[in-house]
C-alpha cells in the first residue's frame, strides 16, 4: 500500500479523486483539547487545583506546577475526545492501495537530541541538580529527565482549505469507514456546520456482529485477533499523546490507523456480504449509525440552575442521613468505608459492632456489605436503611449532578450512544449513562425542553413480552395482547384460575414477577425476592405458567435446541448471539447459557425493533423542527416544537410502529410531553 504524508492542496485533490474512483474509504482523525478556548472549563480546573493545594501541608511551587499540570492534562484529554469541542489536527485517509496522512498543525517536529533519562545511578548535569536550603545545587545522585530537543515542525496544510477540498468526500453517496466512527465524524462535522452523510461503515459494528464476544474492540484488540499482529508496531498506541509525539512517528501512526481500519473493513466484510443474516444485521447498525450521530449532536438540555440547587439539596440530605447513622455508629465511622460497614454491622457488640449475621462474604472471605446484602438485611436493624439511603444518594450526587456539570456544553448534555457494548446488539450509553438514571428520581427532572418547545416520551408497551409472543405463537399470549389486556393480569387471572375482574393487586404483581422472569430468566429465589411469597410457592407458580403457556415453553425448548446445534440464535434482524456453553457439560454453565440464549433473542430483538423505530422516526422528522435526543433501551425522548405537537404526536408513534403488526402480534406505543422528562412520564 502507497503511504504518503500529504504536503500540498494539489496532493489532497489527487487523493479525492483516487478514493472517488474506487466508491469507498476509511478515514480517521487526530485531535486535541484547546483548554486555552474553554473558560468555563478553566474556572473548573482552577477549583480542583485550588481543593487538591489546600489538602497538601506546605505545597512548593514546583509541586503546585506539576499538580495544575496533573489536572488540565485531564481536561485537555476528555476536550480531545469530546467532537463538540476538540480540535482535529490530522486526517488519514485509505482506500485499495493507497493511504494518505495528512498534517494540519502538528506542533512538534523531529528529535534532534534525544531525551536523557538518568536512573538516579549519577549525580544529574547542571541545571537539573535539587536545590540545597543554602541555594547551591545538591551533588548526590538522583533520578533527571532532560527532555528531548525538537526540530521545528515542517509547514503544514491550512485546515479550512483541506476540508473544504475533501467536501466532495464526507458529503456523497461514497462508504465512509471507521473504527468507531461517529467520533471522527461528528468531529469533523462542526467544521461544515452538518454531520456528512451516509452511507457509514463501523469496523466496531462489523467485528461486533461477526463475534460478540472480544473483551475489547479497540483497534489494537481487533487487529491481533484477525492478523495476530500489533497494530503501531513497537511504538504501540500514541493517540492519547499524538500532539506531543515527533511529527514522523504521529505522520506513520496516523497513516497505521486509517489502513488499518482499510484492512479490517475489506476482511470483515468478506466475512459479512456473503451472509444474508449478518448482512442484514449490519446493514440496520449501519443505518442506525447517523442517528446517533445526530441525536449526540443534538444533545439534551440540562436545567443548569435546579442542577446545581439540586447538588446543595444532595449535601442537606446526606449530611442527615450521615447524622442518624452516627446514633448507632462508632466514633469516626466513614459510610463510604466498606471496612467500617463490615466493622459496624457484623463486629461483636463488645467490639462495638451490632452482631449482625452475614448474608454472604466477597471473594476474600469478608462480609459482603453490596446494596443486594444490605436489602436483606434492611429490617435486621434501622442504620441499614440508613447506609442504604446514604449510598443512593451519594451516587444520585456523584454520577448526575458533580460529574455531569463540567459535561455541560452551553447548557447541553451530548451523551454517547454504543451499539456494540451489549453482547444483545442492545443500545447503551455513557457520559452519563442514562440507562442507570433511576425513573423515580429527581434527575430527570433536570432534563428539559428548549424554550417554545417540549419533549415528548414514547416508550413500547411490554416489548419484549409481545417479542416472545411473536417468536413462540404461544395461544394464550397472542389472545392476551390482541384483545388489549393487560398482561400481567392475563398471567395471574390464568395463574390463579379465576376471571381478570377478580385479580388482585397482589396477584397482578406474581404474575407481572413472572412475566419478567420468563423474559430475562431466573428461578423461585428470584421470584420469591421480587414478590415476598414462599420460594416452594414461587417454583410451583412457574411450573403452573409453563403449564398455561404451553406455547412459550416448547418455542424455548427450540431456541436452545437451536442455539446447541448451530452455535448460536439469531435476532429478528439475524444478529447471532453466540453460546458454546449451551454444550457445557456443566449443569450451571449450561443454565446459564440456556437463559441467555432466549434473552439474547428476546432482547436483541426489542433492540432491533426499537432501531428500526430511530430510523423511521428520523426520516418522518426532517424539516418539522424536532429532534430526537435519547434512547434508553424502548423508550424515546423528542424535542418538538409547541405549535406541531399535537399534529405531530399520532405521526411519531405510527413511525415507532405503534398498532404495527409482526407475526400477529401488535406494537402499542404510549406517548406524553411536558417541559421536563420526568413530567412526561
């Protein structure tokens, strides 16, 4: 493959018109965070240096120095990774044949005198010595770093000019590839003022739906499984500290991973193109792709002022969950200490401990004080659900209202979406991770509408229990969800032999209990905790509804079946979930094996549902005005404006397929807007 480090415009037009001929390229960039450019991120960065400084006895000022340094580094690396705001400083192109590397401010030139490392064997050159009380330099031996001597960087192509003649490219009907490529995209899109378009290919996505099951799918990870190789060679992964590293190994490194992302296209659609179930799974993450690009982009307002007076109503709280444990608690216990839990709840009371009987013990032999442990023993004595409460919100604290403000851009949350986190193909987020956001809670109150706006919630009535309907044709499901029943009552009136009119409130929540244990799995025990009856009870009331539905019992016995014999089950969009342990020899493995399997179908396949829904939605919204800004697994946030509400509600939710029937059986979307998320459920 030819490599060149691009010098000239003449050179990037040649590269535009090679790629062009071949109708597909892989691309990548390099970026930086300007802190210089975010003063509200600098008042950040001057409050944290300013908390650390004060904990320190007698700081020098060499300490403070590298402490400031310590913590913009940390801002500089989340602004390179935030497309919002980084600065892209080099792109690399590839097609067949050919790779381009492309410099566009690079501040570092070659190594004229390499860096010199003393291992404190020798006493260090002049200049680099300790400093004595008296003034004079210390002569004993210690550890120095002179640093290396840099040539100035070669002249270097304008960035607006490069763009502007690579427009042609992003913006056309060619594939653009990348390993994760919402990123690079997204990151040169605030140039152009608009994401490029499609078609997009995620050599992530692609290594995802041909094995799910890498531990990691970065680059380095997904080069050596596929070539058995290190993909940078010895110098290894320099995208953290590109902008410091010598102009000719970032020009080779740059040039690595746009063909890198070249090879592994071409191998893993080899792989995919011949495989009309994988195809298609790749082709609806494919599409789905841009989506998310825009629903990033687009971001979610964030009511910065109820923010930060919810943070001060957090400390009140915790300050008086913090003083009813001391009633019972020893002098200088710490509740976010596990060893001070362990001490308070299980140590001897001569010990000053409550003499409580452990639930079960971690991997080291101590007591286990995790939320599941505290929830059994929360009426063995009143400080559990004290220690309970204070962790619920020290983490409402931490998570959704400390770490998201220095998040918010113009008042703006941009959340990443992942496609390939799950082993189910099932979406997830981070930055924050919106799926962990407790729906009781006061945090979603602090995501609001736009001024003249509101946000509408829609969400799949019981998804993935009207999936397994679909997959498993069991009789009495189908009856239950074409007659517009509620499900749960259905399960208890057929659990309980009596009419749904005569269902109790209790009885709904056994069967509800199991409804959801039938669709992620789990035995008595866990329908026992879910519902407080007897776990002999529990297992009888489960035999009694495989006995009921006859149909969803034997379509299990297929899908394992299925799964033992092939390998792996597939989604309704042919994603596969692969399971060698459904041939474990083990009884345990192969349980669990077993319930995977049907929730991978089960739950892939609400996903499937849901991203053919994101698509839809996305098209029938062009030009309205609203935007689509979450997705948290079936449930759908939008940005409308006031004066289309109405008009737009019955055509959102027949996009997201509400009334929409698959395999005789019926989507059901409920909707409601308000200014506020948690008002519109």
């Amino acid at each position: 493959m030819n490599y060149s480090v691009v010098k000239t415009l003449d050179e990037v037009r040649e590269a535009v018109a090679v790629i062009q001929a071949h109708g597909s390229f892989a691309f990548d960039v390099e970026t930086r965070g300007n802190l210089e450019r975010h003063p509200d991120l600098i008042e950040f960065v001057d409050k944290e240096w300013k908390e650390h400084l004060s904990k320190l006895k007698s700081p020098t000022p060499e300490i403070a120095r590298k402490a400031r340094d310590i913590v913009e580094a940390r801002y500089r690396g989340d602004l390179a990774l935030d497309p919002k705001r980084n600065e892209v400083f080099w792109i690399s192109l590839a097609t067949h044949g050919h790779s381009w590397a492309i410099p566009m401010g690079h501040n570092v030139g070659v190594i004229l005198i390499p860096e010199e490392v003393g291992d404190g064997t020798t006493t260090p050159p002049v200049g680099y010595r300790k400093l004595l009380k008296n003034g004079e330099e210390s002569m004993a031996k210690s550890r120095y770093v002179i640093p290396a001597v840099h040539d100035t960087p070669p002249e270097q192509l304008n960035r607006t000019e490069v763009l502007e003649i690579l427009r042609p490219l992003f913006f056309s009907d060619l594939v653009k590839i990348g390993h994760n490529v919402k990123f690079d995209a997204r990151s040169i899109g605030k140039y152009y003022g608009e994401l490029p378009y499609g078609p997009f290919a995620d050599t992530i996505l692609m290594q995802h739906i041909v094995d799910e099951n890498l531990i990691s799918y970065s680059m380095e990870n997904v080069v050596k499984n596929i070539y058995k190789t290190n993909s940078h060679g010895r110098e290894g992964k320099l995208g953290a500290i590109i902008d410091k590293v010598p102009f000719d190994k970032a020009a080779r490194y740059v040039h690595l991973d746009a063909r890198w992302t070249w090879l592994l296209y071409t191998h893993l659609w080899r792989k995919i193109g011949s495989q009309t179930d994988l195809l298609s799974a790749f082709e609806l993450d494919s599409k789905v792709l841009r989506v998310l690009m825009q629903m990033e982009d687009n971001g979610i307002l964030v009511d910065s002022r109820a923010l930060k007076k919810l943070g001060k109503e957090l400390d009140t709280k915790l300050r008086e969950i913090i003083l009813g444990i001391s009633e019972y608690s020893f002098i200088g216990f710490n509740p976010d200490s596990n060893p001070h839990k362990q001490a308070l709840l299980f140590n001897k009371k001569r010990e000053g401990g409550l003499a409580l009987k452990p639930v079960k013990k971690t991997a080291k032999g101590a007591p286990s004080v995790d939320e599941e442990s505290l929830q059994k023993l929360k009426t063995q004595h009143p400080v559990v659900p004290l220690l309970l409460e204070y962790s619920e919100t020290q983490k409402l604290k931490t998570t959704y209202v400390e770490s998201l403000i220095p998040k918010l851009n113009q008042s703006k949350l941009h959340p990443s979406f992942h496609l390939h986190r799950t082993a189910t193909g099932r979406l997830s987020s981070s930055n924050p991770n919106l799926q962990n956001i407790p729906r009781s809670s006061s945090i979603r109150s602090l995501f609001v509408a736009p001024e003249g706006h509101q946000l509408l919630v829609a969400d799949y009535d019981q998804i993935e229990l009207r999936v397994m309907a679909m997959f498993s044709q069991d009789k009495q499901m189908v009856r239950i969800f074409n007659n517009n029943e509620d499900i749960h009552t259905g399960a208890a009136a057929l659990l309980f032999k009596k009419p749904q009119s005569e269902v109790t409130d209790e009885e709904r929540q056994i069967g509800k209990g199991v409804n959801f244990l039938t669709a992620y799995g789990g035995g008595p025990h866990k329908l026992a905790n879910l519902t407080g009856i007897e776990v002999d009870d529990a297992r009888n009331m489960i035999d009694q509804y495989y006995k009921q539905f006859s149909g969803l019992t034997e379509w299990k016995r297929r899908i394992i079946e299925i799964g033992r014999r092939t390998g792996y089950v597939s989604t309704i969009s042919g994603r596969r979930r692969r399971l060698t342990d459904l041939s474990s020899s083990d009884d345990f493995t192969r349980s669990r094996a077993e319930r995977q399997a049907v929730n991978a179908v089960v739950q892939g396949s609400a996903a499937d549902i849901c991203k053919q829904a994101m698509i839809d939605i996305a098209e029938m919204l062009k030009g309205t005005g609203a935007n689509l800004l979450v997705q948290v697994h079936d449930e759908l946030v939008v940005s409308v404006p006031e004066d289309i509400l109405e008009d737009l509600k019955p055509k959102f939710i027949t996009a997201m397929g509400h009334d929409r029937i698959i395999d005789g059986v019926p989507l059901l979307v409920s909707c409601d807007s308000a200014y506020s998320w948690a008002d519109a459920k």
